[in-house]
C-alpha cells in the first residue's frame, strides 16, 4: 500500500484534533457563556502558542487543569469576570 500522506499533512490532521478536544475540555461544566468564550478564545489560543512541542500534545493536558481550575473558580464564587481576569 502506497503512503498518500506526508508528515506536514498528518501533523496538521493531528493538531486540529487536538485543538478540538481541547475546547471541548476547557469548557466542560462551565456554565457562564462570557466565561467560556474567554477562555475558548483567549486562554486555548495562549495555550496552544506556548506549547513548545511541535505537535502540540501538551495542550490537552493544559485546558483540563484550567477548565479544573475555572470550575472550581465558578462554584466558589458567584463574582463577575473581573475575578476571572
């Protein structure tokens, strides 16, 4: 079977996916929308630049602590985003 894929493509293929369980991940429970979108685009675009892999596999790992930590920030406070900040 010949190989109709190069690397370039399947990496890109690779860290899509990723980008795409990730947003899923940091947003899991997370009942105010302002909060979510801040962190789907601020935070999950934070993360995947300062991943230093180059098919950033790390960035998975990164969005389940902060969506650990925001959970636990929005149960414990019933505050605005300014707490969020």
């Amino acid at each position: 079977m010949r190989n109709f894929f190069n690397k370039r493509y399947i990496l890109s293929l690779l860290l899509e996916g990723r980008k795409e369980n990730a947003q899923a991940m940091i947003v899991k429970k997370i009942e105010a929308p302002e909060l979510r979108e801040y962190l789907v685009d601020t935070i999950l675009n934070n993360i995947i630049v300062a991943d230093p892999t180059p098919n950033k596999k790390y960035i998975e790992w990164a969005a389940r602590r902060i969506a650990d930590t925001a959970r636990r920030q929005e149960i414990n406070d019933d505050a605005g985003m300014d707490e969020y900040l």
